[in-house]
C-alpha cells in the first residue's frame, strides 16, 4: 500500500519514509524519491485505483437537511473573535491533532475511524440539496423547491438502483429495495413548500427512493421561532425525542405517486402498450416505464417479509437503541442499519425539517439552544453508534458512510428575532465520510482563521460524489440516458479524491 498525505507517508503496512529502498515490494516498480514524495505517477494511481474500486458493498447516507455549521461542528476557531468563534469550546479527538466542538465527545473518541473533510465549497449557497445528492447544480433556483421537475438530475441512489436494474433486469423487485430512505418522504412536513434533491429526476418516479413512514410520537414541546423569524410556537418534535412504541414501515400504497390508485397505475400500464405501439417520443415511453417499474416495486414490497423485519426496531436492546439516541433521528440510523445487513444497496437518513420552516439544522434563530439539546447530541450518538456498530459487525470495511450537508453557516453570529444565528454560507464548510475503501483517521484540507474560506485543497459536491462512485465500483465517466435519451454524466465535473482513499 502506497499512503503519502500530510505527516503519514506509508508504504505497504507500517512502513515509513525510511523504507523507501524497499518499495519494490509494494509491487509499485522502481520509483525515484521524489516521485514518491510528490505527485503520484500513472502508474501509482492505476494501482491505488484497482485497490479501492468497488470495495463498497452498501451505502448509507447520514444527510444533516438545512445546513450544519462547520463551526460548532467539525472546524471550531477557537483562537477567533467570540462573535466568529462562538460559545462552544473545541475538545481532543483520538487524532491529536485534531479538535471538534465539545458538544460531539462520542464522535471525538472515534475520529480515527472517520476521514473529515474541512474544505467543502461551492457557489451556491441556498440549500443547495440539488447539488450535494446529484452532482450537477438545479436548472434554477425555483426549482430546487419542485422535486418533480423532470429536468433534475437524478439522486445518486436513484443512479445506483437504475445502473444495478441495468447489469440484472429479472431483480427488478427485491425483497429489500435497493434504494431505501427513512424517516419519511424528504420535505414531506416542510409547512410551506417542497424541497428537491432526494429524487429520480429524469430517469422518473420509479426510481425514487422508497421512502419509509414513521408511527410515533414526541415526548416533549420545544420552542420554535416562527417562519422567518416572526413570532414563536412550540412543537413537539420528534428529532428532539420520541417515545420508545416507534415504528417504521413501508407500504406499497406509501410509495405511489400522491393521487395515483393501482387500478390507474394497471391503466396507465396498457398505455404504456399502446405509447409503444405507436411509437411515441424516447422521453414519453421512458416516463410511463418508469411508472410500470414503480407498480413492481408496489407489488413487491406488499409482500416483502423481508423489509418488515428489517424495519422492526423492537429487536433491538434498548440498550443498543439509547445508544443511538431516543430520537427519530437515531432510531432511523439504528434502522437504516438493519436494513444494510438486510441486503440494502444505499440507505439514506434525513434530519429533515418537521411542521416549522428554518428548523433541522437551517439554524438562522435558537443557534446554541438547539445546537446544545437536539442537534448535536442527536447527530453524536447516532454517528459514532453506527461506526461502532458497523465495525463490530464486520461491515465497515464494506459499507461506506457519507455524513454530508449541503453548505456551511456565516463566519460571523448574527442576532436576529432576539436571538443567534448563523445564515447560509458555502465557501467554507465540513462532510465526514467513514468505511470501504476510505484511508482513517485523515484530515483533508483546511479553511481560514475565521472557517469563512477554503486555504488548500478545496472539494466540491462533485468530488465526493464521484469518489462515492468510485468506490462502489462504477466509474465516474458512466453515462446515463437523460431527457429524450441524451447521455448524461454521473457528475458534472468531479474528481475521485485518491489522496483519501487507502491504497
């Protein structure tokens, strides 16, 4: 193995720069020193690509909705002004040189299982779900709030499912999905409008996620500033906290098309037959295959045994359950587990906006009320109960864990509706990623003295999503067939980001 980023210069396992006359045993040919040290050869590169390419089984996607600040989370300046730097002091983590919020103590103590990356930025910067979960920026900005607008590219997940159909048509209808969301439908309770991303996009409603439904209820009222900062209410939500009697489940009723019956899907498949027969335009005969394709999955999932004992959290120790948090959050990542070892093939969780705009982890008002007592408590036990879960298992080195979010919060705290805040900010932000193929225990770039802009090594959405590819075995050259068939790239113009991957 051949690792050379930052201080860790290794080759093969546990040998140093001093090793480096004995190269020749990593299989690498005779390279010079300075080649070693520098800019990895073609040749290099060839080897650490076949080392990590498809060493991801499964997926599973920790989405924080609404944008974590790279602040209180993963970049705290605690040598900055207090009006940048903010109430929160930066705690040891197991890599020593690295420093996270004080409020993330488990996921300090398993930073040498995760790979952060501080260099996050891109141009847009208004919840830019679009762009981090396709690779390719929405057509425009109304239609980042219209997840049915068929000029989306599709949700990398759809991607996956809609390439995986490609290589084995008869496994259409398995008995877990291959693209699984949970809690609930993305947006589903947004009060005012419908958020995009998550979605089939040109490929269709067939290749949606199948989102799960949850049956529980929140132990307690939290305030809320009003939408947009005018007034206040209280809610009882269930990402804060919620009654052990949850349930998830999936239906095939629940994975419809709002309206769409299945006497009209039957219609709308003999249509289909006659679309074909008269052959209508690429795009028109895609469309309503891909609501055939939805009619399967229906069928499928009505009768899947398979998904329902996979959604039983009630087989768990409660012990193992509070170690993820008594939250919806925690308790559909412990679920989104399950169904991995189930046969998931992607498995997304969304911390996701309930009944009340700028919640989630939009955190323009109540910065530090809701940091301290829901979101990072939230997000600390779910994360690191996961890593150590999935590496005590023996699914880590299979599984890849993304933590993204969509952009960063300002530098600088704002007092708005009396109270702290951070508005949106995408130059400078934080993702996590953790499992196959990953080199642990890395840092990737770094941003400036106040977290506001991006020093060396900048990423975008792009990069990562191509090194996802990447390591569940697809290259990200792949094309799929866009609107009227046109091949369209998995990504818009990303890299694989081999200094980060373990070779």
């Amino acid at each position: 193995m051949l690792r050379i980023l930052g201080s860790q210069k290794r080759l093969c396992r546990g040998v140093n720069r001093r090793d480096v006359l004995n190269i020749g045993s990593c299989g690498l040919g005779a390279l010079t020193l300075s080649q070693l040290l520098g800019e990895p050869t073609a040749q290099a590169k060839a080897v650490q690509r076949a080392a990590t390419f498809g060493q991801a089984k499964r997926v599973i996607l920790l989405y924080l909705a609404g944008a974590a600040s790279q602040l209180e989370t993963f970049d705290p300046k605690p040598d900055a002004a207090a009006e940048v730097r903010g109430e929160h002091k930066a705690i040891q983590t197991a890599i020593p040189t690295v420093r996270i919020s004080e409020h993330l103590p488990q996921t300090a103590r398993i930073m040498d299982r995760l790979t952060l990356i501080r260099s996050m930025t891109h141009d847009n910067n208004n919840h830019s779900n679009v762009f981090t979960l396709t690779g390719h920026p929405a057509v425009d900005f109304q239609s980042e709030t219209h997840p049915l607008d068929t000029r989306h590219h599709p949700f990398f997940g759809s991607v996956l499912d809609y390439l995986a159909e490609r290589r084995s048509p008869d496994a259409l209808s398995p008995g877990i999905p291959r693209n699984l969301a949970l809690p609930f439908r993305f947006s589903k309770f947004n009060p005012l409008f419908q958020r995009s991303g998550p979605y089939g996009g040109f490929l269709g409603r067939g290749y949606d996620p199948v989102y799960t439904e949850f049956d529980g209820e929140a132990k307690r009222e939290v305030e809320r500033v009003g939408v947009f900062g005018v007034g206040s209410t209280k809610e009882k939500d269930p990402f804060v906290s919620v009654k052990p009697e949850l349930k998830f489940s999936v239906s095939g009723a629940a994975q419809q098309q709002p309206g769409l019956t299945l006497d009209r899907l039957n219609k709308r498949k003999s249509l289909l037959g006659q679309l074909e027969s008269q052959r209508r335009t690429v795009e028109e005969s895609q469309a309503i295959a891909s609501l055939s394709r939805h009619q399967q999955m229906a069928w499928s999932l009505l009768r899947s045994q398979e998904i329902r004992e996979a959604l039983d959290i009630s087989r768990e120790p409660m012990s193992r359950r509070e170690r993820y948090g008594m939250n919806l959050f925690g308790q559909a990542v412990l679920a989104g587990r399950r169904l991995l070892e189930a046969g998931g093939r992607v498995v997304s969780i969304f911390w996701d906006e309930y009944k009340v705009v700028n919640t989630a982890w939009d955190t323009h008002f109540n910065l530090y009320k809701r940091l301290n007592n829901e979101l990072l408590p939230g997000l600390d036990s779910a994360l690191s109960a996961l890593i150590i879960d999935l590496e005590e298992r023996g699914l880590l080195d299979e599984t890849l864990v993304l933590v993204l979010t969509e952009h960063g919060r300002t530098p600088k705290i704002i007092e708005r509706a009396k109270t702290p805040g951070r508005d949106h900010w995408s130059n400078a932000y934080c993702n996590l990623l953790s499992g196959a193929g990953l080199n642990p225990g890395q840092v990737l770039g770094s941003s400036d003295s106040q977290a506001g802009y991006v020093q060396n090594n900048p990423v975008s959405p792009m990069d990562v999503l191509a090194t996802m590819y990447h390591l569940v075995g697809i290259d990200e050259h792949t094309t799929i067939p866009g609107r009227a068939g046109r091949p369209m790239p998995l990504v818009a113009n990303g890299r694989v980001l081999h200094e980060l991957l373990n070779s």
